[in-house]
C-alpha cells in the first residue's frame, strides 16, 4: 500500500472518529516590564492554533541565568560600551526592569552578589539567591 493511500484512509479515520489534530505549543521567554519576574522576563506559551496562551513569571533562578547571558554577551560592560563592570553592578543598572512589588527582593539579590553582609562569594549568592 502506498504511503498516499496510508494518509488518505488515516483522515478517513481521523473524520470518522471526530480526531482533532494535534495543537503544538510555542515557547517564549521575553522581556515583560512590571508583569515579569525580578528583571522583567516572562515565559508565554502559545497553543499553534492561537487558542490557548498561557504566561508565567521567569523565576528567580532563571531571571539570574538570564541577566548572566546578557552580561557575557555584553562584554561584561553596560550596553557593552566603556569599562568593565562586576555582574552585581551590571544588575543595579537594570534593577528598575522588574515590577516595583519585587524590589526588595532585587535589592536582596545584588547584595547577596556584592558579598553581602556575611560575605558571600558571588558564586555562593547566585546559587542562594535562588
């Protein structure tokens, strides 16, 4: 049997049987300003058929992996121009990103990847700020 008569009978069955097609999803991360998480970012899932959209925050683990990209991609400098910066420095400029009601936990966060005041590494921080 050829593949042709194969796909004509499976919408044969399809029909008969009321199958809906499979509706595949699309992912998205972007920026979304004070709806996001601490910086901003945004997960949007898009049903292929435009049906069903679905929109969590970013957590705070993935806002921190986020923001890190765009300070290598950077160069390690702000708008990747003038001088070198720390990642903590880097995260201040952009700490207005984020909704207003996430601000301490911002604030939070650059400390802790400053050193803070127990003197956590940034490695430590990272991890722990999540």
């Amino acid at each position: 049997m050829s593949s042709q008569a194969i796909l004509r009978r499976l919408e044969k069955l399809e029909k008969v049987f009321a199958v809906e097609p499979k509706d595949d999803w699309i992912d998205v991360l972007m920026w979304d300003g004070s709806q996001g998480g601490i910086f901003g970012h945004t997960h949007f899932r898009f049903s292929e058929s435009g049906m069903q959209t679905v929109r969590a925050r970013c957590s705070d683990e993935e806002e921190i992996e986020v923001m890190r990209e765009h300070y290598k991609e950077d160069g390690h400098r702000l708008y990747g121009r003038g001088s070198e910066v720390s990642f903590a420095e880097y995260l201040e400029r952009f700490s207005y990103l984020g909704p207003k009601e996430l601000d301490a936990r911002r604030r939070e966060i650059i400390e802790l990847l400053k050193g803070g005041k127990d003197g956590t590494r940034l490695e430590d921080a990272s991890r722990r700020a999540c």
